[in-house]
C-alpha cells in the first residue's frame, strides 16, 4: 500500500471536539494528506461495537473533510464507507487517539476499539489507539503523535489476516521516556468499580456506573505489563471469538451424548 496515496478514515469515541482526535488526525497527517473525519457529536465512550437501530443520526458538516455524527463510532465508520466516501472508500481506518488506555478486558466496552472493529469487518485494515494517563495528571499527547506514524507504518507494511485489527496503547510517560515497541497479547483484569446511588429532586432512585479498572493478572506477555512498565504495546486483536479447544470438546461431548 502507498500510504502517501492512501485514503485513512479518523473516527473516535471521546467525540469530535476531543483533544485526542486532533492527535490522531496529526498522526494521519504524517501518513498521507488525504484524511476524512467522522468522530461522534457527543462522548461515546462504553459504547462498544454498538449500532443507533431505533432512532435516526444527524451528520453535521465541521469542515471540508471533517463530520460528526449523532451516533457512535460504529455508526460514523458504516456513515464514511457506505454513504459518504462510498464512491471511493477508505484504505484505511484509524481510531482514537483515546483518553486513557484500552487493555485487557477493557477491549470489549470500548468504542475506540469498536470503531477499528468496524472497519475490520468491512475489510479495511484498522488500528486503535489509546493514550494511558495518571489522574489528575495531564495526557501526554505528545507521546501518542511522535510514535503513532511510525508503528502504522510498520503495522500496514504487512497483510493483516482477515478479521484482525491492532491496537497500540502508549504509557503514560513523556517522549523520550518511552522504552520502547512490545508486540503483547490481552492482558486479564477485573471489573474495580461499583454502584453509586442517588437520590433526585423528586424522590426517585437513580445510579452511576463508576467504572475503574481492577488488579490485574500479572503477565509479562500482556499489554497492561507492558504499558505499565513504560512501554507501547500494539496488540492484534482477532474478531473470531469462537474457543476452538472448547469448541472440539463440545462436538466430541455432543457426539458421544
């Protein structure tokens, strides 16, 4: 692929005005200069790999080539490829850059990966990527746009296998304080947050979900290890979610009933 010819689809979850969206389209930028946007109107993040099926979305037009969408990141990538870059569709989808890490089982909820999902589906090379960040410490951004170009390129230099998208987290460390590129699996954490109850002005019970990562497994292959101890981790992820092992013990279980 000739990525300086090549057409690359931004999208994001944190909306169109995040910060992290200008960094990613900066790290489009070094890419290639034609770059279309799509990124959701409001903050989609938790969304996950969700559609907008009962309720119609809005796009608004912010720039030549830069569009919100009244919807979720799922619903800006099919809005890009099926309707408005339908007659000449994206080389390429890149999602994020995303407040905080995406990692483990962190991959699931979220709509930064779901938008590289998406793409993959649609047989479109795709990678996601997330900045990790110390609250109440500033991102660092920086760190996101100086390495981002250079691991895109070296992930679409080669055929990625059908189904399988990438997601590259960046540590929260400045620049040059980066260690270095580890290629990691999906670490395993649990769920750390709770249940927060309140109470409305008329009486009535409402709730907030107060998601917060968990201890994690400790794995020196994960990408939680590897991010943690200061490195950037591109992970590929693979949209068969089909447990092969079990898979074979059940047919044999199935056949033997």
């Amino acid at each position: 692929m000739n990525l300086a010819k090549a057409r690359i689809l931004v999208t994001n979850d944190d909306g169109i005005n995040a910060p992290g969206l200008d960094a990613l389209i900066d790290i489009a930028s070094q890419l290639s200069t034609d770059v279309w946007i799509v990124a959701p109107e409001f903050n989609q993040s938790g969304a996950g790999h969700s559609l907008s099926l009962t309720h119609p979305v809005r796009a608004r037009q912010v720039t030549e080539k830069r569009f919100a969408l009244e919807g979720t990141p799922t619903d800006c990538v099919l809005f890009a490829v099926k309707h408005l870059l339908k007659d000449r569709k994206p080389d390429i989808v890149l999602s994020g850059v995303n407040r905080g890490s995406n990692m483990a089982d962190d991959v699931t909820y979220s709509g930064t990966i779901a938008g590289a999902m998406e793409g993959c589906l649609l047989g479109i090379p795709s990678i996601a990527f997330s900045q990790a960040y110390t609250h109440p410490h500033p991102l660092k951004w920086e760190t996101a746009t100086q390495y981002g170009a250079d691991i895109a390129r070296r992930v679409l230099s080669m055929e990625l296998p059908r189904n399988v998208l990438v997601n590259v987290n960046f540590p929260d460390v400045v620049a040059n304080g980066v260690k270095g590129v580890k290629i990691t699996r999906q670490g395993v954490r649990a769920f750390g947050g709770h249940i927060v109850e309140r109470t409305d002005p008329r009486g009535g019970t409402y709730y907030w979900i107060a998601y917060a990562p968990g201890e994690h497994e400790h794995d020196e292959e994960s990408d939680i290890t590897a991010v943690r101890s200061g490195w950037i981790s591109v992970t590929p992820l693979h949209l068969d979610l089909t447990h092969e092992a079990t898979r074979r013990k059940l047919a044999h279980h199935f056949e033997m009933a």
